[in-house]
C-alpha cells in the first residue's frame, strides 16, 4: 500500500486526473521534445481512482482523522512533522494515525482482490 499511496499522492499533486484544455503547440512539443517537470505517477488512472475512493470514504467515516493524514502526507506531500503541525498534533501521533490510514488502505485492497 505504501507505494501505491505515494504515486496517488503525486497523482493528486499532478492533477494526472483532471481534464483539461492543452495548446496543440505545447502538446506537440512536449511528445517531441524532452522537457523538464514534475515525475509523472506510477499508477493507472483506475488504481488511483480506487485509493481516492477509499481515502474518500474514509473521509466520511470514524477515520476522518487518518484520512486526512494521508492526504496530506501523500497529497500535499508534507514531513510528518510538518504535518503534525497542519493538524496540530503530536508527532507520535501523526505517525499513528498514518499507519492506521495504510492498514485501512491495505485491507480495502486487499477486499477487492479477494472480491
């Protein structure tokens, strides 16, 4: 799961997902030439739609807290520290709530294999 929601994070971050108008000029020199930029993501739209998916309904649940652990660790792609000053938490506790957001992450994927 780890891997899995570090290229969602950069999904996010790259907005890889989103539509959007591209210059004919700018497409074409971007498939001719290469440019410097961001790392692309290493996972298929339909993988990252999944962890979105669930991270989304994590949201809505009793783990909004470990959600948004995540979305801000992997999305916004903060320290730990850093993100436990965002939220205004310890450091401990961030790193708690983290791993409870992989574990929850892990077993929904592990459901939809099994599925």
């Amino acid at each position: 799961a780890e891997y899995m929601l570090t290229q969602w994070g950069l999904w996010v971050r790259v907005g890889a997902g989103v539509s959007g108008y591209v210059s004919p000029c700018l497409a074409m020199m971007r498939d001719n030439v290469r440019m410097a930029g961001a790392p692309m993501p290493d996972i298929t739209e339909d993988d990252a739609l999944v962890i979105d998916a669930i991270v989304a309904r994590m949201r809505r649940s009793r783990y909004s807290e470990a959600a948004d652990c995540l979305m801000l660790y992997y999305g916004s792609n903060r320290t730990i520290q850093g993100l436990a000053r965002v939220i205004g938490i310890s450091r401990t506790t961030a790193v708690e709530r983290l791993n409870a957001g992989r574990v929850y992450v892990q077993a929904m994927i592990d459901v939809r294999m099994a599925a």
